[in-house]
C-alpha cells in the first residue's frame, strides 16, 4: 500500500469541478486517508512548488505556479491505493492539457497548451497536481496535512471473517 497526495488547484475548485475529479479516484478503488480545503499563502504555496521546479522548469515557472496556487482554495487529498503514485500519475495525464490523453482528467477536462500560457505569461492552468515518487509524497503530504488530520480506516471487505 502506498500514499500519494492530489491537489485539486484551485481552477479544479473554479470550474466547480471537484466532486467529479474525486469520483474518478474513488471509481478505481483508491481510499481517501485525507480530504481537507485550504486557502494557501506564500510560504504553504513555496514549500509545495520548491527549487526543485525552478531547477526542472525555469524560475518564471515556479513563481507563476506559486501565484496561481493561491489564486483560490484548493482541495489537497490523500489517496492510498496499490503504487498509488504511478496509477493516480497515469489518470491524471501529461502535464500539457493540449497533448494529455483523452480518458485522463488533464484531457478530458482542460486544453490549454505551453504555447498559449507562453504567450500570456501564465502558467498552465491543468487542475490538479500529485506527487511523481513516493519520495516526493511522503514529503508533499507532510506540506498539506498533519499527522492527526489523516484518517486510517481499513475497507469493510478486510474485516469480513472468512466462513468454515
Ligand atoms: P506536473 O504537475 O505534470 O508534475 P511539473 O511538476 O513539471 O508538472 O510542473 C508543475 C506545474 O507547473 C504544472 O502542473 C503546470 O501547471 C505548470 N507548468 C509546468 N511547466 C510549465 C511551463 N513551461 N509553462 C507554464 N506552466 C508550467
């Protein structure tokens, strides 16, 4: 079992779009250890886009993220599932909504390209983030939730007893 966190950003939470999104994750059987809203500031909104995306993306990049992370509330998740990591990456879709696969959430939800976000000097506005490691999870879901806040519940089926 792994934990992997989605952040429904806020043109997920915009679009009214929220309910739909999570329905999809419960769809495939992934349990929900953690479901919170939260209205990030700078510092919440820098500890989740870290240097590590200026390194990969360019600095315009990581400071026009951490601003459209705060442009309204987002709904951050904690999923656990069988490789949650991969299997939540692979329903999402590719980071450009214009290439994202038709049947993940980036592509059936959004079209925005690198091109036009280029030429309006805003980031790509695509929904919703989750963590591409397990490494990178256990981080992420120490930005978002305390350990308190996260709720262990085992599905009913796992405490079925087994008849003689
Ligand atoms: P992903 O969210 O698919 O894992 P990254 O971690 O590389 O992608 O980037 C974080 C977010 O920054 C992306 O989801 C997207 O919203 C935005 N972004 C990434 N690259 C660009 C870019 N070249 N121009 C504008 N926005 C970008």
């Amino acid at each position: 079992m792994e934990r992997t966190l989605v952040l429904l950003k806020p043109d997920a939470v915009d679009r009214g779009l929220v309910g739909e999104i999570m329905h999809r994750f419960e769809r495939v059987g992934l349990k929900i250890v953690g479901l919170k809203m939260v209205q990030a500031e700078q510092g919440h909104a820098e500890r989740h886009y870290t240097e590590d995306l200026a390194v990969r993306r360019g600095q315009h990049v990581r400071d026009m993220m951490i601003s459209m992370l705060m442009e309204g509330p987002v709904v951050a998740l904690c999923l656990e599932g069988i490789d949650s990591v991969e299997l939540v990456r692979k329903m999402v879709g590719g980071t450009e909504p214009k290439a994202a696969a038709p049947g993940t959430i980036r592509g059936d939800y959004s079209h925005m390209s690198f091109k036009h976000s280029d030429e309006k000097k805003i980031g790509i506005y695509n929904l919703i983030h989750a963590s591409s490691s397990a490494p990178e999870a256990e981080q992420e879901i120490a930005v978002w939730f305390k350990p308190e806040e996260m709720v262990d519940h085992a599905p009913l089926y796992t405490k079925r007893t087994i008849p003689e």
